[in-house]
C-alpha cells in the first residue's frame, strides 16, 4: 500500500497523503486533483477501489437471453475480444427461465459501476414486455446499446441486421426454385424483428396465399409451427431463426415429408454448426463479427462521453445456400 501511494503521488506531483484522502474518497481535494490521481493508478496499473470506479470501471455487462440458441455464445465472444483489447473486463449476463431476470441483472451490473452495457436481444424487442429497467439505464446516463430492433420509445444505439432485406432474399430463393406456397414461421406476435420480417413477407408474397404461423423462439415452437403450415400446404418455410429452423426440419420428417424433396426450409442467423445439420441448413446470415465490433466501437463512445445518435446503424444480411432447398416438389 505504501508503494502504490508513493508511486503515484511522484507521478502526479502531489504528496501521499493527498494520494490516501483520494483513495479514501475524502473531501477537501480539488476534482483536478481527484482526476489526476485516479488517471495515474489507471496508468500504473492499479486497480481502482471499488468506491471510486463509479462510470469509470472498466467492466461492460454483455446481457445475452439465453446461450443454448449458438449466435448470442457467437456475439458474446466476438463482443468479449472487442472490449479485451481496450483494456474492458466483459460480465455475462445469461438469463434463464428459472434464474436472474433482465431487471436484476441490470440492478447487479449497477451495483457493480460498470462502465456500460450491451444487450444482445432482450426483452427490448418486445412491445408487451417490462420496460422500466431501461429507463432505469437513461436516467443513470449508463452508455448502453442494443443489438437488433427495439420497441419504440426505448432511445439507445442500436446496431440491426436488416431484417427486410433478410426475407426479401429468402423469399426470392424459394420463388426461384418454384416454390409458390411459402410460409413464415416467426417468434412472438408482439416481437418487433419478426414484425419487420412478417411486413417484408407481405410485401414479397404478391399475391400469393399467407401462411403465417407464430410461437416461441425455441426449437419445440418451431416444429409446431412447422406442422401447421405444412398441413396447410406450404412448400417452403422461411424462419426467423436457425432454431425454429431446426425444429421445422424435424416437423417435416415426422410428417412423412423430407427435406427439401417436398418441402424446403431457410432459417436466419447462420449460427455455429449449421452447415453440418442434417441436411444442411440454408439461412441467411447474420454478421456478427462486424456488429459485435460495432457495437462495442459505439458503447466505447459513449463512454468516452462522445455524442452518439440514438438510432439504428443497418448491417446487411447474407444468404446462404446449402442443401434444405430445392426445387418445389412437381
């Protein structure tokens, strides 16, 4: 203790016991003064006492749903390296039906004094969820973004996969192939990312049948829907996710059908392993690398008390082609 303080009271010209009363959190010290001693134990390689750390701790809060679905393991990691180099500590944050809720892990990462956080799909794309954490977040001034759309009225950066864009290409690889009774399967009625998908598919379907099914994004949400729309006729199935996806491949099977003989099925995402599902999955991808960086890039900004908009920075999605399409069966 006696080294570090006289350490840094010869690199900020000030004596040891200034040094102490600033660590101490005493008055009397000028904030120049205060700034100055703290800066140096940054420099030094000192950790800052937790009392001190205030919106200058350098821990950012990576709050993922869930981390069975691969792409959120996928921006965590990607999101991870980002603030290492820049000297950030990431907490994971991974919320489970029967463990911490969103709402309290934000009371966690305060009580921590994390320099900010990023949310990668939350209860933010939900238009009936609880909102008042995030209010929470801006009265505090917390640098925050979030990862794809957002209710109205919650004002963060937000850096999006363009959602429209992404169905467009589905569905004109499906009419491509023949398909003309293409179906939606999509996350919950009140989930904005698949209200941008599902006002796409309107757009695109011209004409044609709506086959529209909706349900949880989980992999057994994702057969049941599957098994409605395939009883109705559908052909081709474009998802909102690769794990519905994964469940629509086996609704499919269990109707007697194959994939992508008789019908064939685009999920979104392109997370770890889908190439090597059985067949193959095609799905448009999401560009996780360049939004994770980009999502720490903005948060960074913020922190660095940088003016950033509090809008939507738009990432193009990439489809890709594997072996779960086909020709529509004759």
């Amino acid at each position: 203790m006696a080294r570090r303080l006289a350490e840094v009271a010869q690199h900020v010209g000030v004596s040891e016991a200034t040094v102490s009363r600033v660590l101490n959190n005493k008055p009397g010290i000028s904030e120049a003064t205060r700034a100055a001693v703290l800066s140096a134990l940054d420099v030094l390689g000192y950790e800052r006492p937790t009392k001190l750390r205030g919106e200058r701790a350098r821990l950012v809060g990576i709050v993922l749903p869930e981390m069975q679905n691969p792409i959120f393991p996928g921006f965590a990691e990607v999101m991870a390296g980002a603030l290492a180099k820049k000297g950030f500590t990431p907490v994971l944050c991974a919320r489970t039906v029967d463990g911490v809720a969103e709402s309290e892990y934000i009371t966690i990462l305060l009580e921590q004094n994390v320099s900010g956080v990023i949310f990668a799909s939350g209860l933010y794309q939900q238009t009936r969820a609880a909102h008042e954490h995030y209010a929470l977040l801006r009265e505090r001034g917390l640098p925050t973004v979030l990862i794809n759309a957002s209710a109205d009225g919650l004002a963060f950066p937000r850096v999006c996969t363009d959602e429209e864009h992404a169905v467009e290409q589905a569905y004109a690889h499906l009419t491509a192939l023949g398909h003309e009774r293409i179906g939606l399967v999509l996350g919950p009625p009140d989930h904005v990312p698949s209200a941008r998908k599902l006002a796409a598919y309107r757009a695109a379907r011209k004409g044609a049948a709506e086959l529209v099914a909706y349900g949880a994004l989980t992999m057994e949400e994702g057969h049941a829907a599957a098994a409605r729309l395939v009883a109705e006729g559908a052909t081709g199935l474009i998802c909102a996710s690769d794990v519905l996806a994964i469940g629509a491949m086996r609704a499919v099977r269990r109707s007697g059908r194959q994939v992508p003989a008789d019908v064939s099925v685009v999920g979104f995402d392109d997370s770890g392993l889908m190439a090597f599902t059985d067949p193959p999955l095609t799905t448009v991808r999401q560009p996780i690398v360049a939004m994770g960086q980009a999502a720490v890039a903005l948060l960074l900004s913020q922190i660095e008390a940088e003016q950033v908009p509090d809008d939507e920075l738009l990432f193009e999605p990439e489809l890709v082609v594997r072996a779960s399409t086909g020709p529509a069966p004759a």
